[in-house]
C-alpha cells in the first residue's frame, strides 16, 4: 500500500491543466465496443480506473493501440464474447464500478452481457436496479447467480419502449442509451440524466451514425439503427478536477490559473466556490484564482446559514462534496453540508477533525463546518484515503497543514486523479510518494 508523506503550509503559484474527464472516459471507452470500425479517443485520463477498462477491453479481444498515454484508438473487431463469462472477467471486472458501463454495448451488439457485483469506493450503496430494469424494458432477461455474484443478460432482440426512471443515474442513463441505440423501433427515456458527460456520449454516439434527440434535457428519444461506424472523439476536461484546484488554491493561499477548465461545462461550480468566498477570475476557458488572506462564508439572504447539498445535474455534482467540506474548515463563517447520495461519504471529517477542523457530523448525510479562518491552522498527522474524492480532499487539508502528514491508500486517489503528486509538485507543493 502506497502513501504520500506531504510537508504542508506552502504557498503554491502556477498554471495547472485539468486532465481528461474520468466519469466521461468510463462511458466513452465503453462506447468503442458498439461497432467493429476504428474509434480514436483523445484526452483520455492517465488514471488506474481508465487504465483497468483499457486492460478489461483488450483482455475481450478489442485492439487498442495506445498513440499515447491520452490518445488510444480502439478496434473492436474481433470480441471474445465468452471471455465474459469466465473467472478472470468476473475478478478484473468486480474491481472496477465502471465494468458495468460495458454491459448496454455488450447487449446491443452482441445480445448478451454480464455484470459482476461491483467494487469501488466505500462511499456507500449504489444500486443497479436503473441499469437492470432499464434493460429488461428493452426486452433483455436477466439471471442472477448467487454464488458467483455476477448478473447474466441476455436477449434474442432489443426492442424499443417508453421508460420513466426512478433516478436520473448517471451511468444508468449512459448505460441504457448506448442498449437502445441499435434496438428495433423508438426508445424514449424520461427523467434522463442530463450531466454533460452523458451530452458527449450521445454527440459521440450521433456521430457514429446513431439517432438520439434531446440531448441536454431529461427526456431522450433514440431511433434505433442497424449499425454505428467508427469516430474520433475528445473527452472534456475533469469538472471535478477543476473545482479540487479551485478549492486548494483558497486552503494554501495560492494563485493559480487552470488553463482550458472547459468553463461552459461547470455549471454551477464556480459560483459555489464563490459562495465560499473564494474569489476567480474567468477570462475564456482559464480560471484564475488569486492569492487570498482569508475567504468568508456567504449566508442566504434571510441571514440563515448556507447549505451545500448535491443535486442531479444542472445541480451541484456530489463529487466535490469533499472538497467543499475541506475548504470551508478554513473559511470564516459556517456551513452545513449535505451530502444525500451516499450515505458513508462524509465519514472522512473523523481524520479533519483529528487534524483540528471544527465539524459536528450530525448523521452520515450531513456535517456542520465551522469554519476557523486560519486561526487555527490545520496539523499534519497520519490518515488514510477511503475513496477518490475524499483522498484528494485529505490531499488539500494536508497540503494547507502544519506540519507532516501521511496519507496512506493513496492507490483510491491514483484512482481518479493522474500523476497529482508531480503536477502540484511543479506548483510548489512537497508531496513524496512511498512505495
């Protein structure tokens, strides 16, 4: 198990470019197994997730010559089916929650997948039943084998049909859409998530020949076709990167210019940090946030204390939950966080607390932060990192503390976030990586 021993209270300055988008590259990596022709993807994200899925498709027969480490071109040709079915796939494929994106593909073109019960972060419970039943809509039964703890699906034809979802599920919506876009007759998903990831899949997936309406909104109508051909397509920028630089530019007093942030795909993350106070300037696709003595939070008009919840997309993204927490310890005011979710994703504050952050964990969705404003500094001490996203927030707390700390499990941050030790290293931050 690798750590990283971070000496922090240092002022960092620079520019930093996000990396491709993680939860876009699960979906569009996916996509490539849609069609026998050539499928070039740019930006992709140099992370373990990615990486494992790139592995996961070359071990099903899909050539995948690797340009670069952000350029791969996919040739899905020559599937091994039956490898799916198989103890290595369940074993490679329950170590990554995005293994199930490969199971709408799978279905469309090949009429059969199987789903391993998914690993991942121990942030809590998330369900399949949007993938499942989306499925058995389109006319795919599926089995599910106790023992070996897998799903199996399988379908003599996909038909299309009206489904209202019980969620608007990110991958759900992803996964359904890329089943339906070569199912007989019309598919109409209502209550779809619209996140921009999901917008890009279906532009992609548009331009490789599918018929797929309302992109945008929570209502997509697919006509389904015979069969997709290949394209390029480059990822966007990682939304959640840019709001965890954003963040950690205010807790180490840094300025700091994020250079192509893909601003018109934020949406509301940039006036959330602003609700915290902290102060940028957006000149095109750049963000730059100045060096800032201290930031203040912002109340709501009648005076009562401000709320951060997450929300469905346009709403604010529950991946920065973690983030926001963290730099509103060092803020001047309070804050009540609302994590709805995933209810094991705040237990992280147990370690800010230990490093002397004022918060009351008030049940497993919510945390009251109050915030300190710098009079007393943050300590380093010994932590590890239970998921992606609270790793890089105990990342950020370790970077603006006195002293040293150890985060150890840093595997959850290699996770999502590639090679972010010799990226803040060439801002000014002092983070070792130990074997």
């Amino acid at each position: 198990m690798a750590s990283f021993e971070v000496k922090g209270g240092k002022k960092l300055q620079g520019t930093i470019v996000p990396q491709g988008a993680k939860n876009e590259a699960l979906q569009i990596i996916s996509a490539v197994l849609l069609t026998p022709e050539s499928v070039t993807i740019e930006n992709i994200p140099d992370i373990l997730d990615v990486n494992l899925l790139i592995e996961l498709l070359q071990d099903m027969g899909v050539k995948a010559d690797r340009v670069d480490r952000q350029t791969c071109i996919f040739k899905a040709d020559n599937v091994d089916v039956d490898y799916l079915s198989s103890e290595d796939f369940r074993k490679k494929g329950g170590r990554l929650r995005g293994s199930v994106m490969i199971a709408g593909p799978m279905l469309a073109r090949f009429k059969k997948a199987f789903i391993p019960k998914p690993g991942g972060d121990k942030i809590g419970r998330r369900r399949l039943d949007t993938h499942i039943i989306g499925f058995e809509k389109l006319g795919a039964r599926f089995d599910y084998h106790d023992e070996l703890n897998y799903f199996q699906l399988s379908t003599s034809r996909l038909k299309g049909t009206f489904m209202l979802l019980d969620e608007p599920s990110v991958t759900g919506t992803a996964n359904i859409v890329m089943a339906a876009v070569m199912a007989e007759g019309t598919t109409t998903i209502y209550n779809a998530a619209c996140e921009p990831y999901v917008q890009q899949l279906c532009r992609m997936l548009n331009r490789m020949g599918a018929k797929i309406s309302g992109i945008g909104s929570n209502m997509l109508v697919i006509e389904g076709v015979d069969a997709l051909g290949g394209t390029t397509h480059r990822m966007l920028p990682d939304m959640i990167e840019v709001g965890s630089f954003i963040g950690l530019a205010a807790m180490t007093q840094s300025e700091i210019l994020i250079k192509g942030a893909g601003v018109e795909h934020l949406g509301v993350i940039p006036e959330k940090f602003r609700q915290l106070g902290i102060r940028m300037d957006i000149k095109g696709d750049d963000i730059f946030i100045p060096s800032q003595e201290k930031y203040e939070i912002s109340t709501f008009l009648d005076g009562s204390v401000l709320t951060v919840y997450d929300h469905p997309w346009p709403g604010f993204t529950p991946d920065l939950i973690s983030i926001v927490l963290v730099v509103a310890t060092q803020a001047v005011g309070s804050v009540l966080i609302h994590q709805k979710m995933f209810e094991s994703r705040l237990f992280f504050v147990d370690k800010l607390i230990d490093m002397g952050a004022q918060i009351i964990l008030c049940d497993p969705h919510r945390a009251t932060v109050i915030g300190l404003g710098r009079k007393n500094q943050l300590r380093g001490i010994t932590m590890s990192s239970p998921d992606i996203r609270a790793g890089q927030a105990l990342l950020i707390a370790a970077l603006s503390a006195e002293g040293k700390s150890v985060i150890q499990n840093i595997e959850q941050i290699d996770r999502g976030y590639q090679y972010i030790d010799q990226r803040l290293n060439s801002l000014g931050a002092e983070i070792t990586r130990i074997p």
